[in-house]
C-alpha cells in the first residue's frame, strides 16, 4: 500500500504542468521545468494498424523523438509508457480540448520499465545532440469501449513517461551528468497524429 500511494504522487508529478518539488522518502523531484531549458518533442506515426475481434484497435507506433533546440539532451531510451491519450476529431478539436475518447491509467512498478532502483541504468540512456533524433517502434491499443470510433480521419495524441526511477532524483542525476547534456526527465506529450478507420474493417482474431 505504501508504494501505491508513493506510485499515485510520483504519476501526478510527472504529468503536472507547473513546475514543482517533491520529496518522497527524501528523494527530491522536481517536474515541469524540461520545456525551459531544453526542446524536446515526440512525433508518432503508424507502422501497422488491426481491428481486433475483441472491437480493439492496435498499432505499431513508431515514436520519433527529435531534439529540436540547440542543448544536447539526455533521454532514456525506453520512454514508451503511456499514462494518457486523446483521440480528436481534427487537431482543432484537440488544440481546444474536444476529445472523442480520453484516457488516463495509474502506471505501476513491474520491475522492467518503472524500478524501485536508485540508480539510474546509464545503458538505457541515449544522448541526442542538437537536431538528432532517437527511433523506437512500440504496440499501442485503444481499447473497446462504450464509445467506438466510426469510420473516419481522428487525431491521437498521447503523454509518455521519460523517467523511470521512481527512488532516483531527477535533480542529483542531471547535476551528476550535466558535462553530457540536459536530463529529460519531464512527461512528454505527443505532436498530433492523424489515423484513419476506414468504412469496412478487416477484423482479424488477435490473441
């Protein structure tokens, strides 16, 4: 119950908007600051896209992220996991908060993507220089639900955690690496991508 507890501060303080500390078990944190020294931005696009039986849908996202300014930054490789995503009608819409579907989950500890461990794993760290980018191609589903998309053009959009240490101080490891670059340690929103659900879907059986 403790760690739930502690895991449900540490979600809120990655997503939050304003700049913030935490202390937590004495491990200081801090979040919304990212954006200020650094630029860093996160473009998906669809590799794969199935319509399941279970009246899911599942994508290949390849997620693109670019360092668009001019500070080399520090960004963990695995930044996949997906605590929120909206889907709009048009970039409009989601610009002004008209979302069709919005979801947000509670992300637990499962020991391969967020870790207890105090010490960040530096092989997982990649650094990106002034207009480099950084690949990595990951599943992602939108669930069935009560509100099914109908045949159409939508706009995704999705949140995605770039630091995964919990017991870890974001402000003492970027101190400790700063020779290399500027640590990324803020929740990263997503440019819009745009996905289409055509009129007659190919439902497969998917396990």
């Amino acid at each position: 119950m403790k760690y739930f507890i502690y895991l449900v501060i540490v979600c809120a303080t990655c997503i939050t908007i304003h700049a913030q500390h935490h202390t937590e078990k004495g491990v200081l944190m801090d979040a919304g600051r990212d954006k200020f020294h650094a630029n860093l931005q996160l473009t998906p696009s669809v590799i794969s896209q199935r319509y399941c039986s279970d009246s899911g849908l599942y994508f290949t996202l390849r997620f693109k992220f670019i360092n668009s300014g001019g500070e080399s930054i520090i960004l963990d490789k695995r930044s996949s996991i997906v605590p929120r995503f909206t889907v709009s009608r048009n970039a409009q819409d989601a610009a002004a908060g008209k979302h069709k579907i919005m979801v947000e989950y509670l992300i637990g500890i499962d020991g391969q993507v967020l870790t207890l461990n105090p010490i960040p794993d530096e092989s997982q760290f990649v650094i990106l220089r002034a207009g480099e980018s950084h690949v990595e191609d990951h599943p992602f589903s939108i669930p069935a639900g009560d509100k099914k998309l109908k045949a159409g053009s939508y706009v995704l959009q999705l949140s995605v955690l770039t630091w995964h240490y919990p017991r870890a101080s974001n402000i003492q490891w970027r101190e400790k690496w700063a020779d290399r670059g500027y640590l990324w340690t803020d929740s990263l929103r997503s440019m819009p991508m745009t996905f289409t659900i055509p009129k007659v879907l190919p439902i497969e059986k998917c396990s």
